[in-house]
C-alpha cells in the first residue's frame, strides 16, 4: 500500500473546473466568487455577516486591531494550541495571558479563565481545538458576571461599547461544530475561521472572520468597514472601481491587506458546496471507525467530540496513549511513519516554543497541556481515506504502540 498523507487537500475535477472558470473569467482577486463564498457561510452558519479574508491570523489580528488591544493590555488564551492564537496578541503590542485545558476534550479551563481575569483583560481567545467548542454558556457567564464587568476598563470606543471582555473565538478548527444545536460561533463576539490546505473546509490558504456583536453593534455595518479594512482602508474594492469610471477612491484609515482572492474563493465554492452531503458525514464516519477499533484498547484514551450539548466539526482526531512518556510517544510515531502511514502532534504548547519561553511562560504552569502534548498522536481524516485504509492505520498503530509499550494485551 502507498504511503497513507496525513491531510491532503481533496482536488478534482469539480474544484479545477471552478478554478479555471476564475482563472478564464479574468476575475481573480476578490470578487463574485468570494461574495458567494460568503453568502453560502452565512447560511450553513446562521451568522449573516461573514468576511472572507486571507488567513485566520490575519482575521484575528485585523480583529483585536478593531478592538483596540494594545501595549498594556492582557488578552487570554490557551497555553494548547498553535502560535498563531497568541502571535496576534504579540503583534498588537499586547500581551498573552496563558491558561491549561480540560482533559477531557482540550477546551481552556474556564476556572482557570476566571482566575486570569485582570483590569488589563480586554479579549479572551478560545480555541475550539480539533473543532470541538468550549463551554460557551460558562465563558458568556462569566464575561457578563457583575463583579467582572466591573473591573474591566474600557479603552476605546469599541470597548466602551462594548461595556466588557471580548470573546474572539479562534474557530480555525471549528467550521461546521455545533454549540446547543447551533453553529458554536453564534455564541462568540467574532469567530475567525481558517481554511488552510489542511482544514475541514480549504481555498489553500483563507480564513473568515464572523460577526456576531450585540447591540448596540450593527454587525452589517461592521462587514462594510472591516470589507475596507482589509483592502488598506480604501472605500472602494477593486470590484467597485472596475469597467467603470471610478478610479478613485479615499483612504479614511490606514488599514491592512489581507483579502481573500476569488481564485481561491472558487476551491471554498466547491468545497461548501459539498460539506454536508459528503465531508462532515464522511469525516464522522472516520471518527467514529477509530473510535470502534480502539474502544478494546486499554492503552487509549479516545477523544471525546460528541456530548448532549456539543459536537465536534470533526477536524482532528486526537487519539491519546495511556502511561507513555514523550520518548515512547516519538517513537510510537516513528513506527507508525516506517509503517507507510504519516500522523501529526497537535499541538506542542506554546510555552515550549522558544519565543514564549524567553517572554517568561513555564510549562510546568500548564500540567495538563504538558501531559497532552506528550501523549497525542493526530491521526489522518480526510475525505478520501477509505475504509481499507482506516483499517490499516488503525492496525498500524496497534502494532506501533504494541512494539513501543511491550503492550503484549489485544484489542
Ligand atoms: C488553532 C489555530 N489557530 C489559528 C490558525 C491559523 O490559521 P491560518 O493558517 O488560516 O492563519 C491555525 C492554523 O493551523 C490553527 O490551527
């Protein structure tokens, strides 16, 4: 058997038709495709206002920008996720305030959350991790708990409006994941979605940014500027000014780049277009064959991405080993590559990546993030794995782990 990727992107006839329909249409910067991309978020979300831009750290930055988080301000995420969630906060000249997950399913800790909250905090992060959504009922709690409210310190404008802590959730794994049966983003200020080649939904590299502010926010009105924002503030897009005499335009502020392109738009087109109907049942399924071939295993620790009032969108399949040691977890993973399949580690936390060590952020503050990263093994999902070759890599990883652990018992 070939070698079995770890996610690889599903590219056919269907996405290199739409593309070359962009490409010949000579449309290929933001345009009718992305509108449309849009518009079919918005519908499979519930959130009228969706912003396509050019990545989810570009959504987020452009995000925290709006808010007016700045040097001096504190802003909360977990310490276990990928370092773009906290790269932003950086760039905003601000500073991540780092809190452990639940081990149960890799959500922030919310008492932890509650324990970090200072009269700095201005935006509390969560991260969906693997698409499965934290306890927004708690988060929304406690953001609107009387005594948190007022200690926080509004800044700006935007804050003041707001009259609180901003939830900007970083959705990046979590398109299609389902809160209280509705999408999970509908209980955040701002969602950002990722569409990187190896999410459950891709244009190749893209993001969106959902708005969902109470009043008194008029979230329309918030697409418009941020549509401008990401275009350098211009008042006018390329759409707007093309085949017509309207060359000019005015710039009101300085803003930032980072639109998404219709030639990528064209991949998400497609890609939204079949969500329901093939990737998410299909994603399941591979859940759920994992789930049945490990359940005898007395070395695993299965995810948990289905409760009564959450479910996953089905992005990574965190499988954990039971009693291993990060040598033994490395190894287990060098058997399994040998053994033609490639798995990934999601995520190593952020304060064993070198830049966040030197800002001072120890890792033994975060023992369960520890204890994660040295136990998980991300197993490939993708909708074009086929049953056979689920049966294999789950077949694989009983053999790796058997070889590494000496783990003589069957399952
Ligand atoms: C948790 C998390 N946040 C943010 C991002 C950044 O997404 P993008 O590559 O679209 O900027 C990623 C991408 O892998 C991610 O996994």
């Amino acid at each position: 058997m070939e070698r079995i990727p770890f996610s690889p992107p599903r590219i056919d006839q269907a996405i290199i038709d739409e593309v070359t329909d962009t490409l010949r249409s000579g449309w290929i910067t933001t345009g009718p495709k992305t509108k449309a991309l849009e518009k079919k978020l918005a519908a499979l979300t519930g959130i009228e206002n969706i912003l396509c831009v050019s990545s989810a750290t570009s959504g987020l930055e452009v995000v925290m920008k709006w808010l007016g988080i700045k040097a001096g301000d504190e802003v909360i995420i977990p310490a276990y996720t990928y370092c773009a969630t906290a790269n932003v906060v950086v760039h905003c000249g601000a500073t991540p305030i780092m809190v452990d997950i639940n081990p149960d399913d890799f959500t922030m800790n919310i008492e932890q959350i509650s324990q970090a909250i200072s009269p700095r905090t201005k935006a509390i992060v969560p991260v969906d991790l693997g698409g499965m959504p934290i306890d927004y009922t708690a988060l929304q709690e406690l953001i609107n708990n009387a005594s948190v409210k007022a200690l926080f310190q509004a800044d700006s404008e935007v804050q003041k409006q707001l009259g609180r802590i901003a939830i900007v959730a970083d959705a990046a794994h979590s398109l299609g994941a389902v809160y209280k049966g509705v999408a999970a983003a509908q209980f955040t200020d701002v969602s950002v979605f990722s569409f990187h080649a190896v999410k459950n939904l891709t244009t190749a590299e893209g993001g969106a940014i959902c708005f969902n502010l109470p009043s008194p926010f008029d979230n329309g009105a918030l697409y418009k500027k941020f549509n401008s924002f990401v275009l350098h503030g211009q008042n006018k897009d390329a759409l707007e000014k093309y085949g017509q005499n309207k060359w000019e335009y005015d710039v009101e502020e300085a803003g930032y780049k980072c639109n998404l392109p219709d030639v990528l738009a064209a991949i998400g087109l497609v890609e939204i277009g079949r969500y329901a109907s093939d990737t998410l049942p299909r994603r399941k399924a591979i859940f759920d064959a994992y789930q049945t071939a490990f359940s005898n295993c007395d070395w695993a620790e299965l995810p948990i991405f289905e409760t009564v009032e959450k479910t996953s969108s089905y992005h990574l399949y965190l499988l954990r080993i039971k009693g291993i040691s990060l040598e033994q977890r490395n190894a287990i993973i060098q058997e399994i590559f040998d053994r033609g399949v490639s798995v990934n580690v999601h995520y190593k936390p952020l304060p064993l990546l070198t830049f966040y060590k030197n800002q001072g952020f120890d890792i033994s503050d975060f023992p369960v993030s520890l204890d994660c990263f040295y136990r998980v093994i991300t197993l490939p999902v993708y909708y074009n794995l086929t049953d056979e070759q689920v049966q294999f890599i789950t077949g694989v990883i009983k053999e790796a782990v058997a070889t590494i652990t000496m783990n003589k018992s069957l399952c």
